[in-house]
C-alpha cells in the first residue's frame, strides 16, 4: 500500500509543481533550474478525509530530478503530515541515475531510506487483472458481460479509450487557466486547470509512466499538453481500488537557480533500512516480510483485495484460488444469480 500511496503523492506534486533553494553550506556546484510552488493536497489514503497535506517541491527543468518536502501548518501550529503516511518529511526522486531511485529522509533523525523509483509495475498488475476480467467475460451472457465490463470500467476488445476535452477557464494565483479533461473508459481520471503563461509542463509529464499512476494510453494522450497545471483532482487506478487525490497551487516561482545538493542527501544522515513488518502467508501460513514477498503479490479481480504469498508453491496455490473464485462468480452471474461471497 505504501508504494501506491507513494506514487500518488508524488505524481499529484508533479501536477501542480514548485520547489525550494538549497541548505546553507552545501559545496559549489553549478546552479540548476527549477520551477518554485507551494501547494495542498487532499485525499491521500490513510490521512482523515478533511486532512490536508501542505507540501512544496522543487523540479529541475529537465524533469530528472525532484524534491518534495512535507511543510508545517501555520493554521495549526504544528509540523506538516508526514510524506506518504510516515515520518518522513522530504522525499527525492533521481530519474537520472540508473537504477532510478527515491530517497525518503527525516530530518529529525537525520536519517533516510532508499526505494526503486520505478514504479511502472502498478501499471503492470493492472493490466494483468484486467485482462483476466475481460477474458473471463466473454463466456457470459450478453447482458451479464456488458454488466461486469461497465463495472470494471472496460471494455469487450480490451482497449482503453481515453479522451481528451477542453472545459471552462478561470485564473489561479494571477494566471489564466483553463480546464483539461481525460477520461478513460467513460472514467474520468484527470480535471486540471492548465496555464500556457509558465512553461515547464512538459518536462513532468515523462515521470508519470515511472511512478506508475496512470496507464500507457493515458500517458500517451496527457504527453502532448502544453502548459503547467496549477490545480488537478487525479484518481489513481492501478490493481487496488482506485482512489482520488486533489491539489492545488497555493504561491508559485520560476526563474530560479538552486544547487544541485538540494537534490542530495546528505553524508551526515544515516540510511536505515525500510521496516518490513513480518505477516503470515494466506496458503500456508509460515512468517514472511510484507515488503519482500516470496511468491509476489496477487490481487482478486472481484474486489481488488491484495495477497500477498511466501513462495512459488503458494504462489501457484493462490492464483488457481482466485481463479476458481472468479470463475464461481461468472458461473453465477451467467446464470442470473448473485455473485459469490
């Protein structure tokens, strides 16, 4: 859950985006460029439903390099909610480097983790359990498999067809926007309002496929916008169950130059390694680590639950289960009955 929470708060700062001058005594190098905005994020999973995130981010204007940093709250007197549901208040993302890589620091601590960035694999399982629904769909009814590809927003020839409209205009901090729409599917999973007064749109819209929030077809049609959104409500649909995220831009700033070790964490932190909690496999129940499953991750079309399995064995095990699962409840539904529990 935590890298599905992770990708979208990260891809929702890359909707409306911004940044932040470097710390005193970093060694001179030469100064990037970076775009500056402050903005507030809601919606995130696991915060409460009126919660809001305050958070800045700094983008170099090449797109590679990123640092978000979770930022007090005056209104209520307290240090801001940590990154991704945790402690940690600053997170960077480095596309340069091969592999691509995440730090997540605390600066209370002084310490910091280091996770793949390539999380493109949400995309991945999603296409994976889609493809089973429409597959298994066909063997229904008319009527019953129009009802389940409507459902899972699909459609009967297993493309996504995804649109892109034009709607209203307003100005958002002194700059002319108006508004962009996608869908995919009948779904909508962008509403942003886009100003063509700051350049610099383009160059994020290459991170999304990476952080794994939204599906090739999508990407595909977002990649040609010209313009910086500086408001958007996304819903993030992967295997799990989809979800919303809101923001918008609060101050914005371009022009600037940083130094590259904003980019960098530094040599007097510690890196820690993620804390994986220890859980039980559902086949045959030896311990294992949550974040290191041995037979992978599976999800159950029918409620986009996610499993977790120790081995190959009960990786077999789960998915012939789950097939078994979904065929009982397309063999119900084609017989007009409910679905199974």
């Amino acid at each position: 859950m935590r890298f599905r929470v992770l990708s979208a708060v990260l891809v929702l700062a890359l909707v409306v985006v911004g940044g932040r001058a470097g710390r005193a005594g970093d060694a001179p190098r030469p100064a990037v460029p970076v775009l500056v905005v402050e903005q507030e994020i809601s919606g995130i999973p696991g915060m409460a439903e009126d919660a809001v995130s305050r958070q800045r981010l700094t983008l170099d204007t090449a797109g590679k390099r990123v640092l978000l940093e979770s930022l007090p709250d005056p209104r209520a007197g307290q240090r801001g909610i940590g990154l991704a549901g945790s402690e940690f208040t600053r997170v960077i993302l480095r596309l340069d480097r091969e592999p691509q890589v995440i730090y997540e620091v605390d600066d209370t601590e002084r310490v910091y983790r280091v996770r793949d960035a390539d999380l493109s694999r949400l995309q991945a399982e999603r296409d994976q359990m889609e493809l089973q629904l429409t597959l298994k769909s066909r063997s229904l009814p008319e009527a019953a498999r129009r009802k389940v590809l409507a459902e899972n927003h699909l459609r009967a020839d297993g493309k996504r067809e995804v649109t892109v409209r034009r709607g209203g205009t307003r100005e958002i901090l002194g700059h002319g926007c108006e508004e962009v729409i996608v869908t995919e599917n009948g779904r909508e999973v962008i509403r942003a309002w886009v100003t063509a007064e700051i350049e610099g749109g383009a160059s994020f819209y290459e991170l999304y496929r990476s952080l794994g929030a939204f599906s090739k077809e999508v990407l595909a049609k977002v990649r040609p916008i010209a313009g910086l959104p500086l408001a958007a409500r996304i819903t993030v649909v992967t295997a799990a169950p989809a979800y919303d995220i809101e923001a918008r831009c609060t101050a914005i700033d371009r022009g600037l130059s940083v130094s590259p070790a904003v980019f960098d964490v530094s040599e007097e932190y510690r890196k820690v390694e993620q804390a994986s909690g220890i859980v039980a496999c559902p086949i045959c129940g030896s311990e294992m680590e949550w974040e290191r499953p041995g037979g992978g991750i599976h999800f159950d079309p029918l409620t986009r639950e996610e499993f977790r399995t120790c081995s190959k064995a009960c990786k077999k095990t789960m998915r012939e289960r789950l097939k078994a699962r979904l065929d009982e409840a397309f063999r119900r539904e084609a017989e007009g009955g409910k679905k199974a529990p």
